[in-house]
C-alpha cells in the first residue's frame, strides 16, 4: 500500500517543505481550481519573501489574496492580475514586485520546466517590451524570444480526484495550470476533493500520473466560490 | 449613423466560417457568439482550457469549475473538450484556432496591435492577448473608432505598449470596416450615414476606398 503520499492536513502535508524566499507555483484560473487550502496553511505557517508563479493573484481575501494581504509574497509572475485590489495598491506602493508573462508563454515555461526544456523561442511577444534583454533569432523568416523555463521549490495545486498513489484526475475548467504545475516544482503537494484507492480509477483517465506527486491531502471543506456570476433565465415552455 | 455594439458584433460574425475554431476576447467580441448563424458549427476557445463554450447556466446551475476566460460561469456543449493551460496555448501557439476577434485601444496602418497597457494607468497584465495575436493566423480588432477623447484609435504608428507587430487583418470600428493589406488600409464598409470627410477626419493614416464600396453621396 503507498500510503505515504496521504498526508492527514494541509498543515501536515506542508510540513518541512516552506522556507522563507522559496518559490512556490500555485494552481488555478482566477479562483476555480485554486489550491485553497494549501494557501491557508502557508498563511498560517507565515513564510516569507516568497516568489509566487500564478496565472492570477486571487481576489481580495480569497486565494493567494490572503498571501498578499498579510504581505509574504516579495513577487509575483502571472499574466493578469486585474481582479485585487490590495495587490494593486502594494505594487503602486513597491511593496510587491510583479513580472508580467504572457499567459501561453507563462504556461509553457511552466510546462518546459516539468520537460527538461531549459528554454524555448517563441513568437508570442516578439517586438514587444516583452522581449526586452531577452535574446531574439529569426527562425524561418519569423522573429522568435527566447524564454526560460521554470522550475519552483514547491507545486501546490488543486485535484478533483486522487488516488493514494498520486495519480489525478481535474474537473472541467479547474484543470487549467494545476497539471502543469504539478510536473514543474521540486516537491509537488495536491488538494483533491475525493481521494480513492489505487484501481478505482481508470489508468486511461489519469490526467496526471502520480510520478509528479509527492504529498496529497483530502481536503475536509470543500469551498469553491465564483468570481463572475453570470446566468440566463429560462424561457417557459 | 453609427454602428451600435451589437450591430458591430454581427458585423465581425460574418467573419466566421462553417467549422471554425475561433477565440472571443472580452467586451463586444463575446457578442459575436449571439451572432453566429444558424446551421453554422463553430467551436468556441476558451484560454482557460475549454474548446466548445457554450452559454450561460441558467439560474442555479452555475459550477465553480466551469467558467471562461473572463472568469464567467458558462456551460458545456455535447461537443466540448477541457484540457490545460499549457496545451490551450499549444492550440493557440501552433497555429489551430482559425480566428481570433478581440478588442483594442490601438492599430497601426501595418497591422500593429496595441491592447494591454496604458502607460501612467495601472497594469493588469495581457493574459492570453500577445500569444493569442502571434499564433492565430487571422485577427480581427473590434472597436469603437475614437477614443472618449474624441482621438482616433487607427493611427499611423501606436503610440501605446505593443501586443504584437503585423498582427491585425481586419479592423471593425462603429463607423467602418478596413482591411490591412502590405499597402495600407483599405476600406471595405462603412456604417449607414457616415461620410468620407468624417472616416478621413477620425483616422489618422490615410487608406484607400475598396473598388466595390458603395458611399453615400
């Protein structure tokens, strides 16, 4: 049985792996799929200086939101960052760095780094303050930037479903970073909504191979709430 | 008298082919999808990791793990597929989604974009925008054709932060149409009313009248 992924808590599951200045990546698209708890732990735990690669930063309160309210993260590298005010009035302030990527190139530096691809040209962002002080080639006749990958300490993402071994599988939307990210960071540390035995999920419906998955905590609360509300009215019959 | 967002919207529609993959930004694009017509398959992309958007949930049936790029709840089709953000960039990126219509604040007579950042505002990011304009091979700008100021938004040169350089095939503006050729603009249609002397006066480079175009006196 490998039980030793199974972790009790999200505070259990983290123990040992933070430390102050450490770079943490962090699942999610807004705030669907975010690894929620993992955050409040790190909240609690109050490490410090932290470089957080998101595609978001949360909403005010909500997610990685807590992290910049209570000001442990130094920096964030994400492609858009609209919906938090707090982070907006520390990043005017100075109090917070922010590195703008754009979304695809964000995702597949995250995705390069998991691979072993330490760099990759790209045409997103050719001719753009983007490619400022990055190196350029002409591949083909087409002007391409070079990107680095990433690679962070810590992975913390959020699952739908687990087995103990480690092996994932997403719902819908809320898959979006988490399985990248997953593939790209030292230690990899799940929250998941179910978590099954080994065989209780097809293999040929693993979304994500439990190879990448070091730590997995059920989660006891499952809260996901939604940013943007939008409904039609049902027309009657 | 000028066209109105939704009448702009079904004016970009008529871009759309039969088996389309296509990308919706923000704003009157996403207008586009009430637009399509019907008997017509199109595939909505979404950023975030789904192709085949459908609409809104109805009331009550909003799922946190179903949302759009724009962070709104929608629904799924019988034809819809989720996958991640790295592979919905690979789509993008690799040339697969066919069409992609987004808004602006800028576009240079060479096809130039600028849609992201406005320098002394503050800066939310571009998302998908830089990559969605590099990897799509048609991009079609929506947008109103001045500014509040009353300055034009087709301009010689952007003034403004790029998103990308050479991008732009068409650009729909509440007062007309213009395609962006190796020799210029060119415009294709013009909103009921509007007069050459007021398209000449709101656009900054000059262009040139397509043969078909019909103008009121």
């Amino acid at each position: 049985m490998s039980v030793k992924k199974v972790y009790p808590n999200a505070e259990a599951a983290l123990d040992g792996l933070l430390h102050d200045g450490m770079m943490i990546m962090s699942g999610g698209f807004g705030i669907s799929g975010i690894p929620d708890a993992l955050i409040d732990a790190i909240h609690a735990a109050g490490t410090r200086n932290l470089t957080v690669v998101s595609n978001n930063a949360g909403i005010d309160g909500v997610g990685l939101g807590k992290l910049i309210d209570s000001k442990q993260i130094k920096k964030m590298i994400s492609s858009y960052v609209g919906e938090n005010k707090e982070f907006m009035r520390q990043y005017l302030a100075k109090e917070l760095q922010i590195e703008f990527n754009p979304q695809g190139t964000l995702a597949e530096r995250i995705r390069a780094g998991g691979a072993g691809i330490p760099a990759f040209f790209t045409a997103t962002g050719y001719g753009t303050i983007i490619a400022e002080g990055k190196e350029t080639r002409e591949i083909d006749g087409r002007g391409y930037v070079l990107e680095r990958a990433l690679f962070a300490d810590l992975a913390i993402v959020h699952a739908w479903k687990a087995d103990t071994e480690g092996n994932l599988v997403f719902r819908k939307t809320a898959r979006n970073f988490n399985a990248p990210m997953a593939t790209a960071a030292k230690t990899t540390v799940v929250q998941v909504e179910h978590l099954v035995q080994p065989g209780e999920i097809d293999p040929d419906h693993i979304h994500t191979p439990g190879i990448f998955v070091d730590r997995i905590v059920k989660l006891a609360v499952v809260n996901k709430p939604i940013e943007q509300r939008t409904v039609r009215k049902r027309v009657a019959a | 008298m000028p066209w109105t967002r939704d009448e702009m919207a079904a004016r970009a529609a008529r871009e759309l082919r039969d088996g389309m993959y296509v990308n919706l930004g923000i704003g009157i694009p996403t207008l586009v999808a009430n637009h399509i017509p019907p008997g017509m398959t199109i595939q909505l992309h979404s950023e975030n990791g789904m192709m085949g958007v459908g609409p809104f949930p109805y009331e009550g049936e909003e799922d946190p793990d179903l949302i759009n790029a724009g962070k709104q709840t929608v629904t799924e089709l019988p034809t819809t597929s989720y996958f991640d953000s790295a592979q919905s960039f690979a789509m993008v990126r690799g040339g697969h989604i066919a069409l992609s219509i987004l808004g602006a604040l800028q576009v240079a007579e060479n096809g130039d974009l600028a849609n992201w950042n406005v320098p002394g505002k503050m800066i939310k990011g571009m998302g998908g925008a830089m990559d969605l304009v590099a990897g799509v091979p048609r991009v079609v700008v929506v947008m109103e054709h001045c500014e509040k100021s009353g300055l034009p938004k087709i301009v010689s040169d952007c003034s403004l932060p790029l998103t990308g350089t050479r991008v732009v095939s068409l650009i729909i503006t509440d007062l007309g149409v213009f395609e962006v050729t190796k020799d210029g603009l060119v415009l294709v249609d013009v909103a009921p009313g509007v007069t050459m002397d007021e398209l000449r006066d709101k656009t900054e480079p000059p262009f040139r009248v397509h043969q078909d175009l019909k103008l009121a006196a």
